[in-house]
C-alpha cells in the first residue's frame, strides 16, 4: 500500500519493478526496523515539557521594560522519554563514518576518537567562560599553545592564528592577513588568482574580502599550469589561493616555483590546506614557500562533522604575515606563563592585528579534540596517518581504473583521494546515478560533479582508516555498479530503492521553498 | 597504532596491486627537497590511550571551572543547565559522525532536526524563516551587515552602542576591507539605552541599524521606535541577541520589526566550552530569503511521494556560484544547533517561558542584594538576567581579588573596553537557574569585604 501522494507531485520516472518495496504495506508506516517520525510540531504541545523547573508566580516583580511577551511563540515540547524517542528514531535515518565507509573526496570522513569526546567534556575545558580571569584558565589557555605548538611545527611555520571557526573562515582570515601585509606597505593590488579546481569557498572568500578573482589554467595532467601563471603575476596581483595537494588528488609538484614565481611579484600565496592531511608528517608547507594556510582540524585532525559543523580552520603564517594576525591569541611568555593576547595588551604586544574575526578566542571544543588525536599519533603516527590515506586513494584508484575512466590515471600515483570522471558511461547514465546505487549498496557516495575541470567528477577519499576488507567491499560494489552503468542498465536511474528515502526531489524544494514549519489550514 | 587498521601484510598486498615498490614511492610527486626522511624532529611520537586521558585532564584540572565556584559571568555566553538527554543524543554516532547532508537519501536524520530547527528558530526570534546556522553570533552579525548592503544598495551602518564589542569588532575588521562606513561609539553606564541619538542619526545612505536586545550591558532598548525609523528611511534593523532565553520573557526582535534577527544559540544546549564551539542564529522576514546567507534545509517529497527535506536554494552558495556567492561559509555549526534543537523540544513553550522567568527572579534577587551593598549602583532600570552595577575603582581588580577567593564575580567591563577608563568601574553580572542563592550572597559577601 502506497501512501498518498498528497503533494501532487508526479514522478517524471517509470514504474518500478513490483516485487521491490511497496509490496508490504503497515499501518504505521514502519517497517521493522525502518522507523517513520514526525515532526515534533505534530507530536508535541505547548503544555509538555520534559525539564521540571519552578513554576512562574504571576505576580511576581519585572524589570523587563513592558516588554513582556503576551502572545504564544508556538513552540512544541516533548517529555524526555518521547524527546529521546524522537531523535534517536531520526537518527537511524542517517549514515555515518560510525556505520560504514564515506569517502566524500576533499572532505575526509576520518574516524573521531572517542577519547577525544571525553577529554573536551571534562569540565575544565566543557565548563569554563571564556572571559574568566586568566589565571583561573591556564590549562585551556596550555591547550591552545600547545597545539598551536604543534601546527607550526607540522607546517613548518613561523605563527598561527587559532581563532577562525572553519576552513571558510580560515580561508578569509589569510587573505586579509594578505590583505593588510600589502596595504601596510601601501600596496593596492585588486586581484587573487585561484584555479578553476578550488574548492568554491576560494573564489568565494576573494571576492568577499573584495578582491576581483580571476581563474588560473590547469595543465593536461590535472596540474596550475606554471607558465600561463607566471605570464599573468604583475603589480595588480595581490596573490594566488592554491590547494595543495589539489582537488584532482594531485600534488603540485611545481609548488616551490610557483610560490617564488608570486613572491617575486609582490605577491602572497595563500594555501588551501584542506587536504593537508595526505601529506601531514611528511611534508612542511612551510617549504614550499606558502605565506598562509588553514587546517580543518574536522579533517586532518579528525574533530567530528556534526552533520554540518562546527568546523575549526587555525592559520598558520609565514613571517611575512605574522605581524597582521588577528586578535586573539595564545602565547607562552619566555618566563613560563601562559595568556590569551587580547585588546587589553594588544597596542604593546600585537599592534598590527588586522582586527578580530570572531567573539572569544574560537573553537575550544576542537582544539582540545585535536590536541589528543595529535598526540594520541605523535610525529611518528602522522607521517603513518598520510602513508595509509594514500596507500588506501592508490589503491581504489588502480582497483577501478579498468572499469572507470581516470582522468589522470596514467600520470602517476594519486594522494590521499582518487578522481574519476564520467567517460565510460554509456549515454542516459549519469554519475548522479552512479552515486544513488552506492546507496543501495549501504555506502555513502563519493563527491560527485567536483572538481569542475573534470566531466560528471567522482572524487573518492577513503581515508586511513579503512581496513583493506572494507575497501575490497567498496571497491567490489563500485565495480559492479560501473560495469552496469558502462553498459547503460537504465534501472540505475531509479536509485536509491532500499534507502529511507527514494530518490528526494530537490527541484520541488528550491521552486517553492518551505523552509519552516506552518500549521496546516484546517488546524487554524 | 589504534586508528589505523591496515596490517603490514595489507600495506604489501596493497602496494603489490598498485605496482609501487613502498608507500614513500607514492610521494614521489613531491619533489625531493621537500620530502621529510622521517618523522618530524622534536615533536612526540605516539602515545596510549590512557597516556594522553592523563596528560588533557592534568590540562583540566588547571582550571577553575564554574560549576566549582559562585559564578556570574555572561556578556555572550551564559551558564544555564544542559538536560543529560541532550548530550547523550548528541553524541549518537549517526549524528554526530555524519557530513553534511548533501547525500538526503541518507540523510533524513540531520535534515529533518535542521528543519524543526529553522522553524524554532523563526518562531523564537519572531521571523519567517531561520537558516540551519551560522559560526556564532558575531560573526552572524557581519554576515546580516553584508546582506542588508546586498538588500539596501547603501553601505552606512550604524551601530548602537550596546553592541558586544566583540560583534563590534567583528563588523569593523569586516568594513575595512568591504568598505562600509561603521558609526559607533561604546556605551556610557547609564540606563538609557540611547535610542533618540541612534534614531537622529539614521539617514538616508544607511543600510542597516545594529541593536543588541538585550544589550551588553543588559538594558532592554526601544526597538520597536528603531525599526520605524529605520524604515522611514529605507534602512533595516539588524537585532542581535545574545541571550535567547530572554525571548521566553520578553518579546521577540520580529514582533518589534526587526528585518534581519541573528544570535548567538549558545545558551540552549551547547554550554559554555571557553568561548566555541557556539551556534550562529540567523533569520529574517520570507522576501529577503534569496539573500541570506548559509545552508537552508526545505521541505519537498521523494520520488514515491513521502514527505523529505532537503538542502535548497543552494544557487546562493559558494559551491555552486563562486565569487557570487552571498556567503563563503560552508561548514556551520550543525551539532550544535542540533543539541539547541533537542534542548528546546525538551523545554518547550511552557519550559522556555518557566526558565526565563526564574533567571529573571533570581537576576532580581541579584540584582537588589548587590544594589544594597555601600559602594554598589545598579545601573539598569530593565533587565532580564544580566545587568551592569558600578563600584569605585577598576572592576577587573575586583574580579581578579573574588577569583583568588573562589568567587567568579561576573566580567569588569575594562576587559571588554580596555580604551574606555569611565568604563572600568563596571561590572557585568548574569544570573541564571544554575545560580543558587548561596551563591548570590557569596558574591554579596566578597564585595562587602573587598569595598569595605
């Protein structure tokens, strides 16, 4: 038994085969274990709640202003049991590194330690007001020195700033570093010249900071093409974003020049370091001439996703860009005491900050994460951490290559994630199908359609921490699934069958957004 | 190592399909001059389990942390009691392991949390529609500065003075680089909250107007007479909260005409953690929505017609328009707006207005034992659950001196306003259900003592 399509929607696909799904109809709309939940706006009421606390007095004294609120806001509570219920049911519905391989290529879905949950809860870190007198923070404030310690030294840097709360604002924090280094020199160059391959939080983060962006070209074999580069540096280029190793999974093995090539124009060269972790242990930016870079710590440091965040993007800076770092930030004084360097003491100790990017002093949560999966690795475990990622990327790559097309196959060993394009599908299937029968498989699709210099991109980014077995199961359900799609079974279109959902129409959703939950007519 | 699962046996087997003699012959796009031999000089090598659990709680345990004190402080972050259950579901794998939801087949779980989500949060700030967040409420901020530019064509922002000066500073580092002109000037300790100045200044070139409700040093400011001459002029008003438990006492930014609401979530289910991770709230009336910022999740249906959510209007964002985007940002702060979600589910209306209520009893309380104190003016005339008093002398020395003595009194104002010396003498206090009456004349008792 269906249930009814009350939206009116049609589906522009054929019917599908009848001995899959729709045969075993119930009455909930469960099915066994596959929990159906609503809303809590249809379960819960404005008189439930699942906290006990005193209840108003009506009479009591206000010094709210006449400010009190008088009409219903419409906000549903649940009991605690019905609230625990409900969340744990939605979460069924989701996949995650905690249930199986999610090789998103550039977002690097590593395992989260456990031990790191446990050390950021402890109440000295979990509890503690970030404007408490200093002296009553040291260990937190010994936290961030300590891993800044660490990120200079990974980086092979001369500074980082810690504050920016993900990679995006990582991303920003470095080009106004950049930004301010050529303004104190009364420099006024317009223009950041990023790759056509970037992560689009690049050319995003450029024009944001005010800059005109301009695209650099990319070789045959997946590469900046050096000398197209060099032709275009001037007295207008303030300096180029690059992701090393970049979105087609390769290293750019021209890095050193390109970076003296910039310089050498005034420029600065700023660094995508969302993929550092294929190179983490065995390779210091820092060598490579970069001025600025920002690490994920939900990436290469292994600090959660949360289904969205939050993100934690420290930069780490050349000398050249030091002076503009923002505020705040964590120093050890050559006496042995620790502090956060804020406005109070900015004028004497930091007087050419660009400013402040965020409240507080950013994601102390993270930091206290990523300091125990450092340390639970050490110098020895890291350099591990980027031998297995591109151990595991080599090993997909040259397991599929015979079934899919890769672009940059035959130009040698990828890094940490393998990139294939589109090339061998037969007509009519698309790599969003490819995508969708993972789904059935019980895997979480690779990246899809990026980067953008390769046709229907499907970029896969098993990580370390995949076993050989786990990947022999990826690898085999990918193959029978591109061998299909090779010889163009048009069933693939209907993926995913054997999901929560089947395939969700997103163009419905973008063409009359219902972004919030309204009462339906007949309840008003 | 104990995340890593390959066996030297594997690593062979593996190399052998690849065809490459090692695994450091697979760096061997990098050139040789930049390649490390072995691991990084001077740096530790790996350690147990149990090794690195002693060396983060000998950090901890350095640290005075609030539950072990009388503790009063606020100015953007606030102490309230997080519910068990909220952690605990959290910390779900499913949910806390995930991605973004780009893959929605398998995703409904995050989805479905983020749309009841936008929906509380439109409620609870007054607006049509709320997106799925933001880093933090300072940086929520500038990100509604930028769109009310996109919205307005005009690049004058004024902000009134009860702005958290870091959101202040924030906005500032921001238009020096966007070239918008920023009015502002710090707070005087006074009641009012300056509205008449705020209002004469509004013109036609301003974009927006900036006003904390409450404000930071806890007054409730007249937005409703801001938004109307805002409006007058064709400018929005940008409300910034702070503290939303306020919102289950007094009324929401929307109802009072408030444009673009945004805030920090931090209060419902995220805790205190030194500063961040926090929860960027963000929401605004139907018809700007093509112009906000960020990830948006929107109702629609699957392809055998079951009711689905999914991310949408994705045409605004980084990865699909690039330098045109409205935004860079790309990872929010989805567990915490997921654990906001469940602690707001878990109060409810009848629960947010309970707990607002008692944070206003016991600010009350506070508020009159400490004015009662020689030496000791309240500043505010309204309040919520934070206010300002003024003491002789530099407030921070105050807070420094009750810290020795195990009280954490609440934030003297010098160390938000360090360029400020008629400042110095205040000091910030917020009282919330986690507050005992112990602890408020604990306070009571250390400024008697240090003032006498």
């Amino acid at each position: 038994m269906n249930a009814p399509n009350r939206s009116g929607w049609k589906p522009g696909t054929p019917e599908l085969p009848e001995d899959i799904i729709d045969t075993a109809g119930t009455v909930s709309g469960n099915r066994g274990l596959a929990l159906e939940e609503k809303l809590i706006f249809e379960i819960g009421t404005s008189d439930t709640t699942g906290v006990d606390l005193p209840e108003p007095s009506p009479g009591a004294a206000n010094r709210l202003g006449g400010l009190e609120r008088s009409e219903a806001i419409g906000l549903p509570g649940l009991s605690e049991p019905e609230t625990v219920r409900h969340y744990t049911r939605l979460s069924r519905q989701n996949y995650a590194i905690d249930c199986g391989i999610f090789p998103l290529g550039s977002c690097t879905m590593k395992h989260n330690p456990r031990l790191n949950e446990k050390v950021a809860r402890l109440p000295g870190f979990a509890d503690i007001h970030p404007l408490q007198p200093q002296e009553t923070v040291q260990g937190a404030v010994e936290v961030m020195v300590e891993l800044a310690d660490w990120l200079i030294t990974l980086t092979g840097m001369h500074s980082v700033a810690m504050s920016p709360k993900a990679g995006a604002h990582g991303e920003l924090c470095g080009i106004l570093c950049i930004r301010a280094a050529l303004e104190a020199r009364g420099d006024s160059r317009e223009v950041i010249l990023v790759p056509e391959s970037a992560h689009g939080t690049n050319p995003a983060t450029a024009a944001f900071a005010g800059y005109r962006v301009e695209d650099i070209p990319a070789t045959a074999d997946g590469r900046v093409d050096l000398e197209a580069l060099t032709a275009r540096l001037g007295p207008d280029v303030a300096g180029v974003m690059i992701t090393n190793p970049n979105t087609c999974g390769l290293f750019e093995r021209d890095m050193k020049a390109i970076s003296d090539a910039v310089h050498e124009a005034g420029g600065f060269v700023y660094c995508d370091g969302a993929n550092f972790n294929a190179i983490v242990g065995r390779v210091r930016p820092g060598d490579l001439g970069i001025d600025a870079m920002h690490i994920n710590l939900h990436k290469t440091f292994s600090t959660p996703h949360g289904g969205g965040g939050p993100g934690s993007g420290p930069v780490v800076l050349s000398e050249a860009l030091s002076p503009y770092a923002p505020l705040p930030y964590a120093a050890r004084y050559a006496d042995g005491t620790l502090r956060i360097v804020e406005e109070e003491v900015a004028a004497e100790e930091h007087p050419h900050a660009f400013g402040r990017m965020t409240a507080f002093h950013g994601q102390m949560g993270m930091f206290t994460r990523a300091l125990a999966y450092i340390l639970s690795h050490g110098a020895d475990g890291l350099r591990q951490v980027s031998g297995d990622a591109v151990l595991n990327a080599n090993y997909v790559l040259r397991s599929l290559q015979d079934v899919l097309d890769a672009p940059f196959g035959p130009s040698g060993p990828c890094m940490h994630e393998a990139l294939f394009s589109d090339d061998s599908f037969a007509k009519g299937v698309s790599t969003l199908d490819v995508a969708k029968a993972l789904i059935d498989e019980g895997f979480h699709p690779m990246t899809m359609y990026f980067p953008l210099v390769v046709h229907g991109a499907m970029l896969i980014e098993p990580t370390e921490c995949e076993s050989k077995a786990a990947l022999d199961q990826f690898i085999a359900s990918l193959r029978s699934i591109a061998e299909r799609a090779n010889a163009g079974d048009p069933s693939l279109a209907q993926a995913p069958l054997l999901a929560p959902r089947r395939r969700v129409d997103e163009t419905a959703a973008a063409r009359k957004p219902r972004l919030a939950w309204a009462e339906p007519a007949e309840a008003l | 190592m104990r995340y890593l699962p390959l066996t030297d046996t594997d690593r062979t087997a593996m190399l052998g399909v690849i065809g490459a003699p090692s695994v450091d012959a697979l760096f061997s796009d990098v050139p040789e001059a930049a390649r490390l031999g072995g691991p990084i000089e001077g740096l530790a090598s790996h350690a147990s389990e149990l090794a690195v659990e002693r060396h983060m709680t000998r950090l901890a345990a350095k640290n005075l942390s609030a539950g072990e004190a009388p503790f009063f402080l606020g100015a953007g972050a606030y102490r309230h009691h997080i519910p068990a259950s909220v952690d605990h579901l959290i910390q779900r794998g499913e949910f806390l392991t995930a991605y973004t939801p780009y893959q929605p087949e398998i995703a409904q779980g995050t989805l479905q949390t983020l749309f009841e989500f936008q929906s509380q949060v439109a409620r609870l700030l007054g607006c049509d529609v709320a997106n799925a967040s933001m880093y933090d409420g300072s940086t929520a901020s500038w990100e509604a500065v930028v769109m009310a530019r996109r919205i307005t064509k005009r690049g004058r922002v004024l902000i009134a003075d009860g702005l958290h000066p870091h959101y202040v500073s924030t906005i500032t580092t921001m238009a020096r680089f966007t070239r918008d002109a920023i009015q502002y000037a710090a707070p005087r300790l006074e009641a009012g909250c300056g509205e008449e100045a705020l209002i004469a200044a509004i013109d036609g070139e301003t974009s927006c107007v900036v006003v904390q409700y409450p404000d930071i040093l806890g007054r409730l400011p007249d937005l409703a007479a801001i938004a109307e001459a805002a409006h007058a002029n064709g400018a929005l008003l940008v409300a910034v909260v702070t503290e939303p438990v306020a919102l289950g006492a007094i009324r929401s930014p929307g109802e009072l005409g408030a444009d673009i609401v945004v805030g920090e979530g931090q209060s419902l289910g995220v805790g205190l953690q030194f500063g961040g991770p926090y929860l960027g709230l963000f929401a605004t009336r139907e018809k700007f929505v093509r112009q906000m910022p960020g990830r948006l999740c929107g109702e629609t249906v699957d392809a055998a017609g079951k009711r689905s959510f999914v991310l949408t209007l994705s045409t605004r964002e980084q990865h699909i328009r690039r330098e045109k985007a409205t935004s860079n940002i790309c990872t929010n702060s989805g567990l915490c707006a997921l654990a906001f979600t469940i602690h707001l589910t878990l109060l409810g209306e009848k629960g947010l207005r309970a707990l607002a209520a008692e944070n206003h009893r016991l600010a009350c309380l506070a508020a009159d034992k400490l004015a009662a104190i020689p030496g000791v003016e309240l500043v505010n005339r309204s309040f919520f659950n934070e206010f300002a008093v003024r003491i002789e002398g530099d407030a921070r020395q105050i807070v420094r001196d009750l810290a020795a003595k195990g009280v954490l009194a609440g934030v003297g104002l010098g160390r938000l306003y360090p360029d400020q010396p008629e400042l110095a003498g205040g000091l910030l206090v917020a009282v919330t259900e986690t507050t005992t009456e112990d602890d408020i004349n604990a306070l009571v008792a250390g400024l008697q003592e240090l003032l006498a």
